[in-house]
C-alpha cells in the first residue's frame, strides 16, 4: 500500500508531461491546490490526486458536443418564439383555438338542427292551403333568410355578417335572381331576316 501511495507522488517534470502544461503553470497549481510533497529540495515530488482534484475544480471544461451546442441554439429560438406570441397575444392578434372550434361548431349544429326542423315547419305551414308561386316563394325566403341570420349570427370570433331586415335581404335575393342566366325558353326569339336579292337593272 505505501508503495502504491509512493507511486502517487510525481516530480514537477512529469507533471508537467502528463497535464501537457509548462512546468511553471504545474507550480502554480500545486501552490494553489496546497498539494502534499515528499522528498527534498532538489528531488521534490508533489501527490497526483491533491494536484488532479483541483484541476478538475477548476481548469477542466468539458467539451463542448455540436448537439448540445444545437439544443441550446433551438432552446433560444423557443424563447424567442415564446416572446413574440406573448406579444402578439397583449396585441389581441392571437385567438384560442379550440374556442373557435367550440363557437363554429355550435353555429353549425344549430343550422343543421334549423335544416332538419325545416321539413316540418314547412309540412305544417303548407298544408290544406293553396298558394301561388310568388307566396310559396316568399314563405321559402323568409325561411331561408332565418336559418341564414342563424348561422351568420355575432360571436365572439366572428362579425355579424347578416344584420339586415328580412325586405332588404329580399331585395338582395332579387338582384340575385336577375344575375343570374335565363333559361333559354325564356329568352326572347331573334329573328333572323335573310338578305334580300338585288335586282338587275
């Protein structure tokens, strides 16, 4: 065991041959890790694992991996990124997501429940009645306009885009109507006039 211990004491030389360090460099080191020697003035030794402890204190650094130098890299864009939608969110351009779900898919709940209750309000409304054309088409607008102004109501993510009485939305449908191309039974003939002859003189 002494002799091992013994093995444990090294000259200043080949301290410096094993740190790779100049040898006034391992002086200060043993100085300043206060390293336990042995022998006299001119074969001093000082104890490797005194001398190493303090090296590996406070001179190692360990290298530094390109992988780990790529997380921090991405850890400072996420930052970054986390900055910016804090900002834009104080700003009111940023929405919850899964509230717009929620709010579009109870308006389009309520339209489908509309569509289908359709069927029947209509049944009853109709029945054992005559009607003409022009009143069964306004009955259907108002209809039509009630599942609209149901489904393009006020929300929180969303204008009011049919805030209209029902006569201006009927006069919107006419003009819609009359944008629209004609059946051809319902255009007017051209007649066709075939070029007369020219006599001779």
């Amino acid at each position: 065991m002494e002799k091992l211990v013994d093995e444990l004491f090294l000259s200043l030389r080949a301290l410096a041959l094993l740190f790779g360090r100049a040898e006034r460099t391992i002086q200060n080191w043993i100085a300043a890790s206060e390293a336990r020697r042995q022998g006299s003035n001119g074969s001093m030794r000082y104890y490797l694992p005194d001398i190493l402890n303090y090296y590996l204190a406070r001179i190692y650094e360990p290298p530094v991996s390109e992988n780990l130098e790529k997380v921090k890299l991405e850890q400072e864009k996420l930052k970054v990124e986390k900055m910016r939608l804090e900002l834009e969110e104080k700003k009111g351009r940023l929405i919850d997501r899964d509230e717009v779900v929620l709010e579009w898919s109870q308006r389009v709940s309520a339209l489908r429940s509309g569509l289908v209750g359709l069927e029947f309000k209509l049944a009853s409304k109709l029945a054992g009645k005559s009607w003409s054309r022009a009143e069964l088409r306004k009955i259907l607008r108002e209809e039509i306009h009630d599942l609209l102004k149901l489904y393009a109501q006020e929300g929180k993510f969303t204008p009011n885009v049919f805030d209209m009485p029902f006569e201006k939305f009927e006069h919107a449908y006419w003009q819609l109507l009359d944008r629209l191309p004609k059946a051809d039974c319902d255009k007017p003939k051209v007649k066709v006039e075939c070029p007369k002859r020219r006599r001779k003189k």
